[in-house]
C-alpha cells in the first residue's frame, strides 16, 4: 500500500517529502538520506517517518503579526515539557513521539504549542501556523 510521508531529524527538522510511495520507495529515500548524511560527517542521526493522511492543504500566513500578538499568543498557550506532559499525563522520557502528532515545539522559549485548537481565535490559528513555519 502507498503512502504520503514526511522524513523529520530529531530536532524536527525536515529531511525529506515522499508522496504516494511503496514501502520500498520510503526504504530508498531512508537510504540515500542516511548516506547523503554520511558523506557529509553526520554519523550519530535518528531520523522519524510519519504518514500524511489525504492531500496536503494549503495555509495562507499572513506575516504581519506584531510582537505583541505573537507575545500575547506564546503567553496564552505556551507550556513547558513538564507541564504538558503533566497535564496529558505522559512520562516526561519519550513524549515527544506523541507530543509532535498535535504540538509544536519552539526551542528559543523552551515550550510546546498546540498545532491547532478548538478554542483557538482564527487570528491564533494564523500565528500557531505561522510560528510551526520558523
């Protein structure tokens, strides 16, 4: 069975895209990339493959937030590791797997946020797609 799939390294950046591929077709792409990080001196990598379901959809961002909101938004609905694994009641060790599928993580201010919120403003949604951008 084909798949959509996204390749990201540990630190959830992207790597590589695959579209309507056979499972032999994502073994290749693992391949090449872990070679490709080889010629390159990158030894020690843990790369994560995760399933796109249906069509990509296309976000329109909208760049011209202020500080202020951008701010406002981190204040409201930014949470530490411990915090949101406290509050999903998941172990802080190896929560990250499950973390990614609905939040973001954002290094400078050590803090995760949710992809996407029922409660969320549509402003706050721009800026949660936008800051899932940098």
């Amino acid at each position: 069975m084909n798949k959509n799939y996204i390749i990201v390294d540990s630190d959830n950046n992207w790597v590589s895209t695959g579209k309507n591929a056979s499972p032999e077709e994502i073994a290749n792409d693992i391949a090449e990339i872990k070679e490709m990080l080889k010629e390159e001196g990158v030894t020690d990598i843990k790369l994560y493959v995760y399933e796109t379901i249906g069509e990509p959809v296309e976000i329109v961002i909208s760049e011209s937030f202020t500080d202020e909101e951008i701010q406002a938004y981190q204040k409201e609905w930014g949470q530490s590791h411990s915090e949101i694994c406290s509050n999903l009641g998941y172990s802080k060790k190896g929560s990250d797997d499950l973390l990614i599928i609905d939040y973001f993580w954002i290094e400078k201010k050590k803090q995760w946020y949710p992809q996407c919120n029922r409660f969320y403003t549509e402003r706050e949604q721009e800026i949660a797609d936008y800051l899932r951008t940098l």
